[in-house]
C-alpha cells in the first residue's frame, strides 16, 4: 500500500554551485517581463528567461543524454 500523502515528506534540492559552476554562469538574455508578487503588491521586480551557453555537466556514458546548451529557464 503507498503512502497517503506522501508529497510531505519530499523536497527537491538543486544544487546551484554545481549548476553555476558546469555552466561557468556565462547565459544569454532572451526576454524580460514586469514582475509584481500576488501575495504583495509592494514587492515588484523582472522576471528573466536566459539561454544557457555553456555546460560541461559530465552525464555518464551508460545513457544518452541531452546536454543543457541552448535550454532556457
């Protein structure tokens, strides 16, 4: 029987050292919006979509996988 609820217990870690450093930080500008909070509306920015250019991730040779070049997040 699974575990009701289990979305409790989980948490997701990203490991920005290791992301900047595989991607040496280097990213190019693709779009920039306003950004205004909906829980406050005092607290307001940009939000940045940025290409990655660079990534030197060593993924392994037992699968094949796509590297992040070219990806936007």
């Amino acid at each position: 029987m699974p575990i009701a609820n289990a979305w409790v217990f989980t948490e997701t870690k990203f490991k920005a050292d290791e992301f900047l450093a595989n991607t040496h930080n280097l990213y190019r500008l693709v779009s920039q919006r306003p950004y205004t909070s909906k829980k406050n509306p005092n607290e307001s920015g940009v939000t940045l979509t940025l290409l990655i250019t660079k990534d030197e991730t060593e993924y392994g040779v037992d699968k094949k996988m796509d590297w992040n070049v070219t990806t936007m997040f």
